[in-house]
C-alpha cells in the first residue's frame, strides 16, 4: 500500500503520482517519499487474523456507525500526545470516550509488554514491530493486532471490532444498576459480568469492545441452554450498538433490544444537569378539652439543582440548595422556620483515577428576614446590657445576610469507586469569611424570658479543612448521600469544629418521584446549651435529570 505524506506544495507531485499509481493497481515510480518534507506520515496497519471479521484498510476519515466520539482524523488533530525524536506511535481510535473503553497493551517480538494506553491516544514507541492487545474480556480473549512502527510516524489500527452499550431499565422506564452476564455465541465464551447505572451516571458506563459476531445478554447466572432471561444482539465491524436490557422487580430479563443513540450524550459534551424539589405540607385543626380550638399549617420546601462535568482529566459540581419552611398558627403571624440557601462548588483536576488537586468555594445564606417576635430583648454591648423596646416585633437579620464564605484546596482522594460504594476525602488549606450589615446574633435565648442579643460582626479566619463525601446504593431503590466538613481554625487540628453534617437518604417510588429524608447538623460556636443543633427534614420529592 502506498505511503501519503501531507507536506508542503512541493510534495503536490509525489502525492498526486502516488496516487495515480494506486488508482491503476500499479507500483508508482520513484514513489519513494522525499526525504526534508514537513508533515506527519500516517499508515494505516491491518490486525493479524487473530483480530476476527474483515479488515479493510481505514483512511484517516473514518467515520464509524453511531460513534459517539468525532471522526478519526479529528481524534488524531485533538490527542495532545507529540511524537518525540526517535519515535513512533500506534493509534487505535475510540468509538464513545478513551475512560470508557478497555486499556490497550502492547507488547514486543519476545512477548514483553513495553506500553500500555488509551484508545484514541497515541501510544508513543520505539521502531519495530509489536503486537497489539485491546478489547474486553481476559487475557486470551482480547484482540489482537501485529503493527509496523516507523520513527515520526503513526500507525494506525483500522476499527474492525464492534463495540456494545448495555443500559438497564425496569419496566416503568427508569435506569437501575442492573448487573447482566455476556457470552459469545459463536463459541459459547464468557465475556463477564457488565454493571448499568441510573440516569445521571449513563455516561459511566463501560463500552464493551468486542469481535464481530452475535452475542446473548442474560441475567446473571442464567445458563447457556436457557430459554428465558437473555436477549441476542450483533455485533458489527466499525460500528457501535446501544442495547437496553429490561428488567422486572423479581430480576428477571423480561425484554430488550437495540436502540438508537443520544445524541446529546455525544463525547465532548461532558455536562450533566439534575434537578431536585419537594415540599411538605401538614394543617392541623385541634378541640381541646375545655372546648378551645387551634389550628396551624405547617409548610416545607427543598430544592437542589446540580451542573456536574466528568471527563477523563477534569471533574466539577456546582450544587445550589434551598430549604425554606414556614409555620402559621391562630393569632399568630407567619413565621420561618428554617431558611437556607447555598451555593457550592468543587473542582478536580485528576492526576490518575484516584488523586489530584482540588479547589472549591462556597456561599451560604438566608432568604427572608429573620424576625423576633417579642416586646423586648435585650442587647450585649460588652460591659453593659441594654434594653430595647421593640413594639412586638424586631427584624434581627436583614435578607441575605449575614453572607458565610468558605474557600479551599488542596488534595482530593477517591479511596473507593464501586458499584455499592464511593468515598472520597478532601483536605487541603481553607479560609472563612462572614460579612455582616447590621443586625444581631443571639446570644442567649432564656435570659429573663426573653432574647439577649449582641450586634453582628464581620469576622475572617483562615486554617485546614477536611471533606468526607460517601455515597451508598443500598439497592436500585435506595440511596444514601453523606457528607461531613469540619474546619481547624488557624491549624489546630485538635480543636477542630464540625461545620456541616449531611446525610440525604432516597427512597424511589417511581423513576421521577421519590422519598427523602434529610438529616443536617452543625457544632455551635457560641455559648448556647445545645452544641450540635439539628434538623430532620421527610418530603415527597420530584427528581428529574436531563
């Protein structure tokens, strides 16, 4: 086959004789490339007949069926990889996202492995010949392909395998973390066990890089002979399939089949949005024994969207949280009960799958104005107290304020990453801000029956602070989300504070509508009896992820 080098416009000739000759079948004269041409050769190389279907030759063009990543000249033009002096390298393109896909191994005459790598990176290497393993399954049955390395060139591996996308659904529709088994039916070999996910994490979920031919999908254990539990999907050459697979609430395999891809979980679009709210709402209406009536409403609310980005080198989440609740009764004015809202945002940049640096910032506040209702409180100037006559009713903190900055970085830690758990740590440098305008933080709240009040102040610190994050999946139904902050002012570890503990527990009825339960708490600073104030919030939420 002949060699195309992209070059200068003094290689216009040699390239248009070169192709001429193939075009007649013929050896082109002096089609040996002229030696000083800038530009980059690439060879496309055929897989030895270990690697099963046909293989034709791909030019650097190729657009594969249902790709979910660019055309293969735009993965070549993207890969930041450069071919030092003295080297070659191989390329194997990637149908959906070099994390999703198998790891590459490749290997030299004497059977040593030399390199390893990503589909649609250059894996960067000495002249020679090697032998390339890639795909899923054990050792023996991963694909192979013998290739020719030249020094500044890359040879690429044409796409002759097919790839496979297994979601898992049950019968309303909503994505599980189903398990399933896939066996090769051409030989009845066992390619393991896949894992689907929920709908926020489809983009995590492995891509099966498989030979071409005809394979059964079937619930976990079920043996080959079965005539119930699996569906059957082919597998063709250069193209990707996305198969969901269905499943009742006793685990059986009811139905399936292929589908056709999202386009809007193309590579390169790495956002994923979700949004969460609920709300409570109880009236009550009581007659006491001597005849007297109460009534009183009690409402709640809770919202929380979330921007998340996931790719290979970078993850970030931006969540914003409201919780607001309000409380009416007889005679009384409309009072809140709880009022929060924050903005937090966590950035990562990976250095390997399970450490690298991180940066975050986070704004907390409140939305409505913080009212006592008392005809007097008293004030805390220092040396003196004061009384103040406040006509019923006293605004003690305006709307947004006081507003609670906190800034971190340092290292982040995945320490584990499965199915039925993930947890990850953060600890690095922090500081702390809390501007206030006006306004009074309560000091005592039982002092000669009423409130003592000290005016707010616009207080800064600085010191280390550590994140625990833990997600379980209890099953497909429930999930626990933990997270605990504490803060070591000006580095003492040991006096440590507890900033914000956080356990939201999910109960899914269906696949948008679910039970929550929320439980926070905090360390109190200040003097007041209670040290660690909590909440605990039940709602009837509505789940949707776009």
């Amino acid at each position: 086959m002949p060699r195309f080098r992209a070059s200068s416009p003094l290689g216009v000739l040699p390239l248009l004789a070169a192709l001429a000759g193939a075009c007649l079948g013929a050896r082109p004269a002096g089609a040996a490339l002229l030696e000083g041409l800038p530009g980059r050769e690439v060879v496309p190389t055929v897989p030895s007949p270990a690697a099963s279907g046909p293989a034709p030759a791909a030019p650097d063009t190729q657009v594969g069926v249902n790709w979910l990543s660019p055309p293969l000249h735009l993965q070549l033009s993207r890969d930041p990889a450069l071919i030092t002096i003295g080297k070659g390298a191989v390329f194997l393109p990637t149908y959906s996202e070099s994390r999703r896909e198998p790891e590459i191994v490749v290997l030299n005459r004497a059977g040593s492995v030399v390199a390893t790598g990503q589909t649609g990176t250059r894996v960067l290497l000495d002249s020679g010949t090697y032998e390339v393993r890639f795909g899923s399954g054990s050792t023996n049955r991963r694909l192979r392909a013998t290739v020719r390395v030249n020094e500044g060139h890359t040879t690429i591996v044409p796409p002759t395998w097919g790839g496979l996308i297994v979601e898992t659904l049950n019968e309303s529709g909503g994505y599980i973390d189903g398990e399933y088994d896939l066996v090769s039916m051409d030989q009845w070999i066992n390619y393991g066990r896949g894992q689907g996910y929920e709908e926020e994490r489809l983009q995590d979920i492995e891509v099966w890089i498989l030979p071409p031919g005809l394979y059964r999908i079937s619930r976990v254990g079920e043996g080959y002979n079965s005539l119930r539990n699996y569906i059957t999907v082919q597998v063709n050459p250069g193209e990707l399939h996305s198969v969901e697979a269905i499943f009742n609430d006793a685990g059986n395999l009811i139905a399936g089949g292929v589908k056709t891809l999202n386009t809007r979980k193309r590579a390169g679009q790495y956002w994923t949005y979700g949004l969460r709210a609920g709300g409570n709402a109880a009236l009550t209406h009581q007659v006491d024994d001597l005849d007297e009536t109460d009534r009183s409403a009690l409402f709640s609310t809770d919202m929380r969207l979330r921007a998340r980005y996931d790719r290979e080198d970078f993850f970030g989440i931006t969540e914003v949280f409201m919780q607001n609740s309000f409380l009416k009764q007889d005679e009384e004015p409309l009072e809140v009960t709880q009022d929060n809202l924050q903005l937090r945002s966590t950035w990562v940049r990976r250095l390997n799958s399970w450490v690298g640096p991180y940066v975050r910032g986070q704004v907390s506040t409140h939305l409505f104005p913080l009212e006592i209702y008392e005809d007097t409180v008293y004030i805390d100037e220092g040396a003196d107290t004061t009384l103040l006559l406040t006509g019923g009713s006293l605004e003690r903190q305006r709307s947004f304020y006081p507003l609670n900055f906190a800034e971190g970085a340092g290292v982040n830690v995945d320490w584990l990453s499965a199915y039925a758990i993930e947890l990850s740590t953060q600890t690095g440098l922090a500081a702390r801000q809390e501007i206030s305008k006006g306004g009074y933080e309560v000091v005592d709240a039982d002092y000669l029956g009423t409130y003592l009040l000290e005016s707010g102040r616009t207080s800064y610190q600085v010191g280390a602070e550590g994140i625990l994050t833990t997600k379980l999946r209890l099953s497909s139904q429930f999930t626990l989300d933990l997270r605990a902050e504490a803060f070591a002012e000006n580095f003492k570890i040991l006096d440590a504070r507890l900033e914000n503990l956080e356990a939201d527990f999910r109960f899914f009825l269906t696949r948008n509508i679910e039970i929550g339960y929320l439980f926070q708490m905090q360390e109190n600073t200040t003097e007041a009896p209670n040290r660690f104030p909590r909440t605990h919030s039940l709602s009837l939420r509505l789940s949707f992820n776009y």
